[in-house]
C-alpha cells in the first residue's frame, strides 16, 4: 500500500533531488564565471545537475503514477564564495541526505516501491563513493593552483 508515511517520503526525495540539482547547477555557474576560472568543475557540477533532474523527474513520475502530486518547493540559496573542496563536501552532505531517506523509503516500501527505488540505492552508493574520490582529489591539492588546475582539466573531459 501506497502508505501516507511512504508518500511523504518519496515528496521529500522529489525536493531533495530538486535541491541538489539546484545546488549543482549554482556550483556550475560559479566555476564557469570568468573570474573564477575553473570550466572544469563548471562542466562536472553541470552534468550532477542534469542527473539530479532526471531523478527528480522519475520519482515524480512514478509518485505521480501512484496518485500523488509532485512538490516543488523551496530552492536553497548558494554562497558565492566556494572552493572546488568545499562544493565536494557539500555535494557528499547532500547525496548522503539522499541515500538516507532512500533507506528510510525502503524501509517502508510496498512491493511496487521496492522494485522502483532499487536502482537508487546504487546510484546513491556510487555517488558518495565519486564525492568521497573527489574530496579526496581535492584535499590533496587544496593548496597548490597548479594541483586543481589539472584536477579542473581532468573534470573538463
Ligand atoms: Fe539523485
């Protein structure tokens, strides 16, 4: 059963996913400005958004199919003053928030849940192990422009 408490969860995950690509595509733009140089990270936030709205669009379907309606409620505001490092971490932070209410979701799940949320659970296991890489990546050359020079190149492929 499509339960109250399951619907109330899938509508968070529906925000969490509009929140984080909103984040991303803040992120985007911020490395993109010309006086911060990086397209690198710019392209790599860019790409994070396009699959957050995607999830975002295939829990809205799928709650939707199930007769519920879609939220679309408040954007979160991005600070523009942000190294490569700390929109990492932020991005870990999210996609954390993401995987536990995914396991908060399955822990309730109907059959018909289950079998839609499973492949993002994945998704969410590799996407903290990509940020958990990518902290690591940049924590290394926090402090060396030459470092995320390349770590930006190396993102702009
Ligand atoms: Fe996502």
């Amino acid at each position: 059963m499509y339960s109250p408490a399951l619907k109330q969860l899938i509508e968070h995950e529906i925000q969490l996913e509009f929140q984080a690509a909103y984040t991303y595509r803040a992120f985007a733009a911020f490395f993109d400005h010309p006086q911060v140089g990086y397209p690198g990270f710019a392209k790599y936030f860019r790409g994070e958004a396009d699959d957050e709205l995607k999830h975002a669009d295939a829990f809205i379907k799928y709650h939707q199919s199930r007769g519920g309606f879609a939220p679309h409620d408040g954007v979160p505001k991005v600070e523009n003053n942000l190294t490569p490092l700390a929109a990492f971490r932020t991005a870990l932070n999210m996609e954390i928030s993401v995987r536990d209410n995914i396991v908060a979701i399955s822990d309730l799940a109907d059959p018909q849940t289950v079998t839609f949320i499973d492949d993002y659970l994945k998704i969410q296991t590799d996407s903290i192990a990509e940020y958990t890489m990518l902290i690591t990546k940049a924590t290394r050359v926090e402090n060396n422009p030459g470092g995320l020079y390349l770590l930006d190149l190396e993102l702009q492929k």
